[in-house]
C-alpha cells in the first residue's frame, strides 16, 4: 500500500495480519508503478512459532536487533510497528519528526510530544472537526521546500481514547481491538476521506504545539532553541540526513510560531488548540 | 565549512566536516565572525572583540577568551597556524 509518498510491501508468514491490514488500508492507494519503498515480513520467531504459541518477529530492510516478538493477536500491532521503524531508520528524503500534524486553510499545524502526551488523541478529535488530518505519527518535511507532507497512516488510539473518538466516527472505520499490548488497549481509526484524499496534498507549517496530557490548562512561550532542541531530540533522521536536516529545521523552527501547552482533558485541549491557531496561525 | 544560524540568544551552527550540530552562546558567534574575515592572535582578537562587540578588555576576558578558542579548537572550529 501507500501511505502519502511512501509505498511499503508486507509480508507475513500467517494470513490473519494481512487481512487485518486490507482492513485497515482498504482505501489507500497502491505504491506508484507498483514498486514500494520498503518491505517488512512478519515471520515466526522460530519455525514452530508458526503453529505452537505463534508469536511475530519483525523483519524487512531496516530491523532493531532487540526487539522481542510479539503475539500472534497483536500482528497489525506488529506491522505498524515494523513499518514505523522502516521510516525512523530508513527514511532519507524527509525530515521526520515523531508528531502528529493536521491542517486547516492550507496551513500545517505540528503537535510533538512523548507517548501519552495525546498528540494522537489530539489530531484524531481535530481530524473530526475540519481539520484535514496528516498523519499521527510521523511529520514529513520536505527539506527543499519546507512543507509538510500528509502520512495519513491509521490512527492508533490507545485505552480511553479509543471510546473518545467511537463517539464520533462510524464502526466501519475502526480496526479490531487489540487487548494487552505494552501501550495498553490498541484500536486503529481509518483516517477519513479528506485525508485519504488529501495524502499527496502538502502544505507549509504555521504552528508548533507541544501538549502535555493530565495537567491544569496552561500555555507557555517555548524559545526558538528550545524549539530546535526539542524537535532534533523528536526526529528520527536529523542527524542521517546531515546539512539537509539542519537546514529543514532551522528553516522550520525560525518561520513557525510555538507554546508549550498542557490541558487536563481533551475537550479542554482541543478548545486550547482551536484558540492557539486562530490566534498565532 | 559551516552554517550559522541566529535562533534568539543561543545560535545553531553546523559543522560540515565533522557533520554535528552546535548550540553556541555570546561571544562564540562573534569570535567565529572575526576569525573567519583573517586569522588573528589573542591579542588581535581581543581587539577585534573590543571594539566590534564592546568586550571589556581585562585579565578575565583574556582568559575566558582563551578557555573558548580551547573548546572550539578540541571540536575543529578554530585551529592553529
């Protein structure tokens, strides 16, 4: 399949991943002239893990030496994670940031953060209230022309935000529920039409967000070389992609505004970055 | 061989040759200035210092001066002739 300018070839030793995957890619376009990026297999462990307790190893061209296997019931879980680490190691072309970005009157706005600090939950809601949604995961700027380019991979929601967002999209766009991961309760939400039509269309970015979950509402100025800091410690290919990178990011953290912000629920945030954009955008 | 970049008091530099960022503070950016119009002694540098950049010439300044070029010197952004 093709997520936004990145074709990818998956292969699996069982066929349940692979249907839960045409679940989820359903609507997505084929790699161009068929020929994909990168290739992930998921293979058995060892040969009888296919059959007795079957659990998955990642494999494809970039792999982490360490990584445990993980059970047979969680092999989408293992394929999004496989597919994440082909971009993180083995993407050139752009300059990866782990955040999510969403965009409004063809503007981007970024929003970075550790796991758990709801950027997901954040651009899914946003996602659903006119926003075109970019991606969950990864922000790709393009280092020749700043603008960040849509990877609209299905959003993985995580415990309570999974019943966050049932309450807004349809049954059909979510993916099986996927107990007991290391990240608790995972479900997939299939971006909707306006970003699966939208995934070839880029756009520049107009304001960095850095949320934080769980806390009073507050927002905060964060300097620009806080600014740069945070996001080379948030990319994945900064220092791969040598004096392109330096120049994306400069270029980035010196024509985009950004704060800090923290809210104690997602209602509460997604008023706080609906005021922010009207404001700083 | 390198790019300077102003971010607010802090500035990003980037070394090509050795391929790593820097995050530089005061005086470093203006020190880097000088030297990259010609070489200069401590002394000329001082000079330059003072009366481009309103440094305070005085025994502590000659010192902090010469524990900076000894930092950017171990990193490769100023050497000896």
């Amino acid at each position: 399949m093709r997520v936004g300018p990145v074709g990818f070839r998956i292969g699996s030793d069982w066929c349940a991943p692979i249907a839960g995957l045409e679940r989820l890619y359903r609507d997505y376009p084929k790699p161009v002239d068929d020929i994909p990026h990168f290739t992930v297999r998921l293979e058995a462990a060892q040969w009888w893990r296919r059959f007795i307790r079957p659990s998955v190893r990642i494999a494809g061209d970039h792999t982490l030496p360490e990584a445990l296997p993980l059970p047979l019931a969680q092999g989408v879980l293992a394929a999004e994670m496989a597919m994440n680490l082909q971009m993180a190691l083995g993407q050139r072309h752009y300059l990866l940031i782990h955040a999510a970005s969403v965009e409004r009157d063809g503007r981007v706005l970024i929003l970075t953060g550790e796991s758990g600090s709801g950027k997901s939950t954040l651009a899914a809601l946003l996602g659903e209230h006119g926003w075109r949604l970019l991606g969950d995961e990864f922000a790709l700027i393009d280092p020749q022309t700043g603008e960040a380019h849509p990877f609209p991979r299905p959003i993985s929601l995580k415990n309570a935000s999974i019943d966050v967002m049932a309450a807004l999209a349809p049954p059909q766009r979510f993916g099986e529920r996927i107990n007991g991961t290391p990240k608790g309760d995972i479900r997939h939400l299939i971006p909707n039409t306006a970003a699966l039509d939208g995934m070839d269309t880029p756009a520049p970015p107009a304001l960095i967000l850095f949320p934080r979950f769980g806390h009073a509402a507050d927002v905060r100025e964060v300097m620009p070389s806080e600014v740069f800091i945070r996001l080379t410690q948030a990319s994945t290919n900064y220092v791969a992609l040598a004096e392109r990178g330096y120049t994306a990011l400069t270029r980035l953290v010196t024509q985009t505004a950004a704060r800090a912000i923290d809210y104690p629920d997602t209602a509460s945030g997604l008023k706080l970055v609906q005021d922010l954009w009207a404001e700083l955008a | 061989m390198r790019l300077v970049t102003q971010l607010d008091t802090l500035s990003a530099i980037y070394h090509r040759r050795a391929g790593v960022t820097h995050l530089i503070v005061e005086p470093v950016p203006e020190i880097l200035a000088a030297l990259t119009k010609a070489p200069a002694t401590i002394a000329q540098l001082i000079a330059i210092l003072v009366a481009d950049y309103g440094l305070e010439q005085n025994a502590e300044s000659v010192a902090a001066l010469q524990a900076r070029l000894d930092e950017l010197e171990a990193i490769g952004l100023v050497w000896r002739l």
